[in-house]
C-alpha cells in the first residue's frame, strides 16, 4: 500500500515528499497509522550527517499512532490500540541492558539498518531511527510500540516518544534535582522547555532559561522558568549574580555545543553538576585544565535519552499530564502538515525554538 513520507535521498540533500510502499507488518511487526509526528533536532543531526544512519531513509522518530495491523507473535498491542512509539527499544541482553542501563542498549539502533519500504520505483528505504514516523503509516517491530495510557490526547502524545522523556529524563534521572534546588537550562527548544517543565515537577526553587533569542522568554516561563537570560560571553556571570554568587546546583545543557557546555560547566556551583543533553558533533571540542577539575569539584555527566527506561517511565509522565503538572500543548510551538516538514528544519536552522508537530 502507498503512503506519504519524508524521505532523505542522501546525506546533506534536502528531504523529499513522495509515495513509499508499505509492506503488511510480518512476524514481530506492528503497522501503524501516525496521529503526529515531532520534529526533533535530532532528525536535522541525520541530514547533516552528526548522526549517521544508512539512507536513502525515511526520518521521524517522535511519534504516536493507531494500530493497524500486527504481526504473527505481536500480543502486547492490537488493531485499534493508541501507541506511543519508542525510537531506541532495548534488547535485554547486551551488557548496558544487563546492568539495568536499557537507555545504553547496544543494539537498540539496529534496526536503522532494515529495509522496511521502497519507493515507487524499487529503491529500498531504511527507517531512519528505526521508526519512521515522518510517514501517514509505517511498519516497525512490536518493541518500537508501547501502549498509551489514558488520559493522553493521542495527537500530543507523540512528544512524549523523545523530547518530554528526554527533558523529564534528565531532570529526574540524569541530574536527580532535589526540592529547593536551582535549575539553569541552556536551550529553550522542544527538549529545553520539556526540561523546564522537569524542573519545576521536581521542585526546584529557582529555574533559570538561557537562549540566544529574547523571542522565547514568554515561552520559557510558562514552561516554568523563574528567570530568563539572554545568551551571551556573561551568562555564567549572569546566573551567579541571580543565586547569591554561588552558581546553580545543576545546569542542563540541551544545545550541543562546545561554548553552550563550557557556559553550562561555569554557571554550576562547586560541587553541582552539569547533564549534557545536547548532541554535539565531532568538531565541538570542550576543554578544561586539570585545576578547575580539582577545584571546582563538579559533575559532568552526558545523557542519553533521558537515561529512560520508556516503559517505566511513560506510565509516570501520563500521570503528569492526567493530573495537569506536565502541559504537552505547551511545548509544540506550531502545528503543521507533512509538506511542512523542510520548512521546521529551516526553522531549527535558524534556532527557533518549541517544537513542530506534524499532525497527520
């Protein structure tokens, strides 16, 4: 069957919208029809090559949908079923899924590499993050899909398959923030204001947003910022004057880049601890000198997914949502159709912040 989707014909190359066929979902496989999609930096990283996949693929990997169809041995989801989808599934047997660490999983990209659809004309397509939610339908296997609680608008839930997992993650898991602490995010993108949000579930007393564009202000504190900091050489003067010369206890970093982490390290106070969240590329290359290290006593840690466990972890954020502490609506900044797509990456190109649902 023919369905629309995204598809990025080679690295650097601009994404094409065309007519893919789908397959019936085999053994282990669940077919879906996308309610939504997220437009996530992380897909603007595969284009330009930061992150590599196999291609010609389709992207999209933040997404939710109703069940189609599933495969022989598929029993946890069935036809009519809400899902949510998750983008890296954990194998349960590599050494990081053996310490508890799923988020780590050796082999959760494998499937990346598949042939799961083709072109009009035969060309075979790889499902980008394994999912390829930048689609009307798609196929992916059964440990793509997770059910989705109820109470979750099925559209919004789409945010929860990356940038609310990875802001909540960071928060909750990454950084373990404590009641009464302070909180700095550098970045007030879809991940950024998901980690807002984080911090003021957590209980964070003072919650300061950092970007470059003054623009996002309003939508930083309604995420729950305290504070807002324009980006500049400053910043991490800046937000020690705004905790009593200390620093924050623990600055999130969702940019990706060299000057952002070192501004996130320097804004910390000694002994806090500073979550990279951010996916920077070969090139950004931090540095410190051996003394700051000693003296200043401080954690810094990378973060991967959010260090989530999505099926542990999805139960908690519908909850969140039911009970009106998590507001999806409130990080999608516009809603647009699949066309759309090209024009979000010139967006996030461009550093404007939230995130773009594509709303199928």
């Amino acid at each position: 069957m023919a369905v629309r989707a995204a598809v990025l014909p080679a690295i650097g190359a601009p994404l094409e919208i065309t007519s893919v066929e789908l397959p019936e979902p085999g053994p282990g496989q669940v077919r879906l029809r996308l309610a939504a999609a997220g437009v996530c930096h992380s897909d603007l990283s595969l284009t330009n090559g930061t992150m590599r996949v196999p291609v010609p693929a389709v992207l999209g990997h933040e997404g939710a949908g109703t069940v189609l169809a599933v495969g022989e041995g598929v029993d946890h989801v069935a036809p009519g079923d809400s899902v949510v989808l998750n983008w890296a599934p954990s194998c349960g047997s590599c050494h990081a899924c053996s310490l508890g660490e799923v988020w780590l999983c050796a082999n959760a990209l494998n499937g990346a590499a598949d042939v799961y659809a083709r072109t009009a004309d035969g060309v075979e397509l790889h499902p980008g993050l394994n999912v390829a939610a930048f689609a009307e339908e798609t196929v992916v296997a059964s440990s793509c899909v997770l059910p989705l609680p109820e109470g979750v608008p099925l559209t919004d839930a789409a945010l929860l398959g990356c940038a609310v997992l990875t802001g909540y993650g960071a928060v909750h898991h990454a950084a373990k923030v404590r009641p009464g602490e302070t909180v700095a995010v550098f970045g007030v993108g879809g991940v950024g204001l998901a980690t807002l949000q984080a911090a003021r579930i957590a209980g964070a007393e003072r919650i300061v947003a950092v970007d470059v564009s003054p623009q996002k202000e309003e939508l930083a504190r309604a995420a729950g910022a305290t504070d807002y900091v324009v980006a500049s050489g400053n910043t991490p003067r800046e937000i020690r004057a705004l905790t009593g010369k200390q620093g924050v206890d623990v600055a999130v970093e969702c940019v990706g880049r060299a000057v952002t982490i070192r501004a996130a390290w320097e804004s910390t106070r000694r002994g806090g601890r500073t979550t990279v969240v951010g996916i920077g590329g070969k090139d950004e290359q931090v540095t410190f000198n051996a003394l700051e290290i000693f003296h200043w006593g401080r954690t810094l840690t990378g973060c991967v997914y959010g260090n989530c466990d999505p099926a542990r972890d999805l139960p908690v954020l519908a909850d969140h949502v039911r009970t009106g502490r998590l507001d999806l609506s409130a990080l999608v900044t516009e809603r647009i159709a699949l066309d759309g797509i090209p024009a979000a990456f010139e967006n996030m190109t461009a550093g404007k912040g939230g995130r773009s649902l594509v709303v199928f």
